[in-house]
C-alpha cells in the first residue's frame, strides 16, 4: 500500500507544492527526503514543520493526503507592518479641523 502526501514551502516568489507517492508508515522526514528538500533550499533544511498547520516532529508518521508544510523565519512581523503603513496614511493626509 501507499499514500499521497505534499510537501509544501512558502517562498517569497510563490508557495512550491511537491506531490508524492510514498509507502505506508512513511514520516515527515520521508516526506521531506523524497521531495529532496535540503538539496533543493539548503537554508530550510532544519526548518520547523507541520502537518495541515500543526507543528511536528520529523518523525512523526503521515497519512494519506497530509500535506507538509515547511515553515520559513518571517524578516518581519505583518501586524507591525500594518500598524506603520496605518499610522504613515493617517499623518500623510492631513485633515483641517476647522473648515467651513
């Protein structure tokens, strides 16, 4: 027997989806070997994962249709980025108070 799983990396070009065929029992790492990962993007190969946006270990088992997601640092923190792109339009635009 056999199962379907993806590996998936969210790069900053795009999200790479690698389908694969692997055998019963495999693991995350299996996964992540058979999509030939650390040859592929060097900088993620010890990189936190997940299976369907659950952290876990490399080791642990997969099922039919997981998808593996492999989780890149973020440069910046997107809430932080929103509250200053907020705050740079609310003093850009100035307002009058006392018009007519």
């Amino acid at each position: 027997m056999s199962l379907r799983a993806w590996v998936v990396v969210a790069l900053p070009g795009g999200q790479e989806v690698t389908e694969l065929t692997l055998a019963d029992g495999a693991t995350v790492a299996d996964a992540l070997a058979a999509a030939r990962l650390a040859e592929r993007h060097p900088a993620l190969a010890n990189a936190p994962v997940g299976v369907w946006s659950r952290r876990v270990a490399r080791a642990e088992p997969l099922r039919d249709g997981d998808r593996v997601e492999v989780y890149r640092e973020l440069r910046a923190d997107a809430k932080a980025q929103r509250r200053e792109r907020a705050r740079a339009v609310r003093t850009s635009s100035p307002r009058s108070r006392n018009e007519p």
